[in-house]
C-alpha cells in the first residue's frame, strides 16, 4: 500500500500542490493531510474522484481566520472507521491542533492510523509538559489496538526530543531517523527565514514492528511549507 502524510499549508502553493495530490492517486491508498480548511477539503475531494473523504475542521481560530482542520482520503474499496478525536491540550490563541485516529480493514487485519498535527507553540519545537503529554496520549490510545499502527504528520517537534523518543520507546520504528532524512520542511519554508531562524524537523512516521516497510522518502517539491512523507508498506 502507498500513504502520504502531508500538512498542506491551506494550499498556498496553489497549482503546484493540487498537481501533487492528482499526480500522486493513480498510485496512492491513503491521503493523510492536515491544515485543511473546509473550502480545501471540497475542492479535495473534486481532485480525488475515486476516494472517500473524511474531514474534521477542528476548532476555528478566530485569530488567524481558519480552521485547524484534518482531511483523510482512502481508496472506496478500503473499508474505514473513523474515530473521535483526540485534542490533548487547551486553546490558546492559535495554539489549537489535534489528533485524528482512523481505522482501515486491510485483508483480514485492522490498520490503525493517526494523523498527527501538534502542538505549534512554543516554536522553538522543544518539550514542554504539553508536548510530552500529546505524545502519551497517541501512544496509550494504541495500547490496547491489536494489529498494525501507523502514526505520522506534523508532530511540531525538534529531533532530539523527549516527546520523539517516546514512540522509539514505546517500540516504534522511526522512519525519519531509519531513512537518515534530514529534512521535512523543505525550500519554500527556508526562503521564509534567516539562517539563525531555520529548522529543520517537523514531520515524523512512526509504525509498529508488524509493518513491512517497502519504501519511505520525504521529497523537497516544493508543494507546502512541509514536506510530504511518502510510506509504501505492507500488513
């Protein structure tokens, strides 16, 4: 199966970006986005004919004028259960994003999907409580699952950290780490700021040890402020 996990930056880059996400269905199972608006997630779902979406806007930010929003598109002959989501801490200005668990019946197996956006501040994308605690939250929702997890998108987090560390402990493979990827945000974000200010992670995929991992890349295409996160795997 191919995935993609992708935070869309509300699909600043216009063209460029739609042209990915139609380019990339006649080969991909799942679409995991984040940063979706429901005015995107409907011209989304123009762009995938032959997928089934599901969206939830979140909670709209009055101060930025958009809704924090998650959309996951799958191929309509995969089975899916959605579940509710998990919002691991309080509003704060524009401070609100989620968690979005998802169910997939592959062949005989459940599949278990977590379409991550984190939390955004502080920037400096170290741990803090919160932090710490979002990513408990994921990984206590999957303890008790029984069959293959897959957990990826915009975590907010810096490499070495605590809150990253935990999914390596809790028996996770991590794929940015495993790849030696050094990068998941890409030139369009770097031309936004100066030396002092770049970073450089973002974006992880971790998965449980029953998933076969064919393949996994983070291109710089220039379609978003981040770069997607592309998974072929098998269950």
């Amino acid at each position: 199966m191919h995935s993609i996990f992708l935070n869309t930056w509300y699909a600043k880059c216009g063209d460029r970006f739609y042209d990915f996400v139609v380019q990339s269905s006649s080969n991909t199972d799942i679409f995991c986005f984040t940063e979706v608006d429901p005015d995107l997630f409907s011209k989304l779902e123009a762009k995938l004919p032959g997928f089934k979406g599901f969206y939830e806007k979140g909670i709209f930010d009055k101060k930025m004028g958009v809704f924090y929003g998650h959309a996951i598109f799958t191929k309509r002959d995969i089975q899916t259960r959605a579940f509710e989501k998990i919002i691991s801490f309080r509003w704060v200005n524009n401070d609100i994003v989620f968690i979005l668990p998802y169910g997939l019946k592959i062949g005989e197996k459940d599949l278990y999907l977590m379409n991550v956006h984190g939390k955004a501040m502080p920037g400096h994308k170290l741990d803090t409580p919160a932090r710490i605690r979002q990513s408990r939250n994921i990984i206590d929702f999957l303890k008790g699952k029984n069959g293959p997890k897959i957990i990826g998108g915009d975590f907010n987090l810096d490499f070495h950290t605590k809150s990253v560390k935990m999914f390596e402990d809790a028996g996770y493979r991590n794929l940015i780490k495993e790849y030696g990827i050094k990068d998941t945000r890409g030139e369009v974000n770097h031309r936004q700021y100066t030396s002092s200010e770049q970073q450089y992670f973002s974006d992880y995929c971790f998965v449980s040890q029953d998933v076969k991992v064919k393949d996994f890349k983070v291109p710089d295409i220039g379609i978003s402020d981040h770069l997607p996160l592309i998974l072929d795997f098998e269950v």
